[in-house]
C-alpha cells in the first residue's frame, strides 16, 4: 500500500469523488483510485525525469477536459504521470495551499471525460 487510510488529503478527494453518480472506490497498483466503469481519478502517482522515478504521494492524477488540458500542460502545478501521460492524464500535488474549489473542478471534469453518458446527465440533472 502506498497510501495511509487516515490521510487527510485522501479524505478530502475521497469526498469529492464519491460524491459523483455511482462513483466507487477500489485499490489498484497500492493506490486509491475512483472510477465507474472507467477510472476518473488516481490518489498518489508518479513520474520519471531523468532516468529516475519521483513519488508523488500527496496528489492526485486525472484526465482533464480536453480543451483544457493544453492550459494545464503550461501551469507548473500539473505534471504527466508515468504510464497515464500519453493516454492525457496529468497530475497535481496537494498541500496546505491546496484550492479545494480547483481540485473538485478537476475530478468532476475528469468524470465527465470517462463516465458514461448516463451518468454525465444524471449529474447535470437531467
């Protein structure tokens, strides 16, 4: 396991995704991460610069709106995590500067890129 169950910040996107139509929970690779039929959002990941591999244990990964994600790409918070890179994913770290109204944007958005059509218009109400 690469996390620890009481970890705050888990709680904090724990929270947040759950809160989605028929998110759920499961442990892949030693990490958290939320899905429905596919998965929207990775607790933890990591990356390789230079041959060597960087933990990013207090972030999160997720695959943003795609006319977004040229934008995040540019912002130095974002990182491309190993392996999730190439397919659009990308990663932030979370702290105690972490703007929560961001992330939640992020996650929700990520939904909307995996998650069944359904679901996407239960979420909007319809």
């Amino acid at each position: 396991m690469m996390f620890r169950d009481d970890d705050p910040l888990l709680a904090r996107v724990r929270t947040i995704a759950l809160a989605l139509p028929e998110a759920a929970e499961k442990i892949s690779h030693g990490r958290p991460t939320f899905f429905t039929q596919k998965v929207f959002c990775h607790f933890g990941g990591s990356m390789r610069r230079d041959g060597e591999w960087i933990a990013h244990d207090a972030a999160m990964t997720v695959r943003p709106d795609p006319a977004d994600e040229p934008a995040l790409r540019q912002d130095p918070r974002f990182w491309v995590p190993a392996y999730l890179g190439p397919s659009g994913w990308l990663g932030i770290d979370l702290d105690g500067d972490t703007d929560w109204q961001e992330i939640a944007e992020l996650i929700d958005a990520s939904y909307r890129v995996t998650a069944p059509r359904r679901l996407v218009q239960e979420l909007d109400g319809g």
